[in-house]
C-alpha cells in the first residue's frame, strides 16, 4: 500500500505541478484556449489557483522525502481535495461535464492519498 501511495502522490504532485506553474506564470489570453474556465476569474485569482496548485504538489512530495513536517502530506493532500471540489462547482456553473470528471477522479486521488497517510499508512 505504501508503494501504491507515493505513486499517487508522486503523479498528483505532477499534475498539480505543472497545471499550477501555467496558472501562476501564463497570461490570461495564453491559459484561454487550454483553461476557458479562466473567463470567469480575474488574474490575480487566476494566479492564487496557480500558488495553491504549486504549494500541494510541494506538499504531497517534500514533507514525505525529509521526514521533516510529513503530517504535511496528507494535508496538503486534503487541501487539494478542497480545492477540486471548488473547481468542480466552478466547471458546473459553467456546464463542462468533462472538466468535472477530471476534477472527481483527481479528488478522489487526493482523498485516498489523505486517508493512507492520516491513517494506516501515516509516515
């Protein structure tokens, strides 16, 4: 199970990493035609999705590999379970059934992720 997690973790850090460095460094107009979602918020929060995105793929890894803080991964696990259900509602109000598959299947990552570090297979 152990092994099962840090593979998890380490494709959602991935994903999160690199969806978070294109919302936190792109302009609007370049996010547009990949994230038509970014029509409905202003750069600034564009770019605080970006840093929240970016700080859990951080927090899924680094914690976990130093030893240092690791009640951090399956926190930062969890934050990005909140922030999927927040895109979620944001890709509803939009009516983009596709996106909300992609943000159920990451949250449910994120949450298996939360569960094994909270819990049977905390660090």
């Amino acid at each position: 199970m152990n092994v099962f997690l840090w593979v998890v973790q380490a494709v959602l850090a991935a994903v999160f990493g690199l969806a978070g460095a294109m919302h936190a460094t792109q302009p609007k107009e370049k996010l547009r035609p990949m994230a038509p979602w970014v029509e409905d918020f202003t750069l600034t929060q564009i770019r605080l999705i970006g840093a929240v995105e970016l700080l859990g793929a951080v927090g899924l890894i680094l914690p976990a590999i130093t030893g240092i803080a690791s009640i951090l991964t399956p926190l930062a696990a969890t934050g990005l379970a909140i922030t999927m259900i927040g895109a979620a509602a944001a890709h509803a109000r939009r009516k983009e059934p596709a996106a909300i598959a992609v943000n159920v299947v990451l949250l449910a990552l994120a949450a298996v992720i939360a569960w094994g570090r909270f819990g049977p297979n905390a660090f």
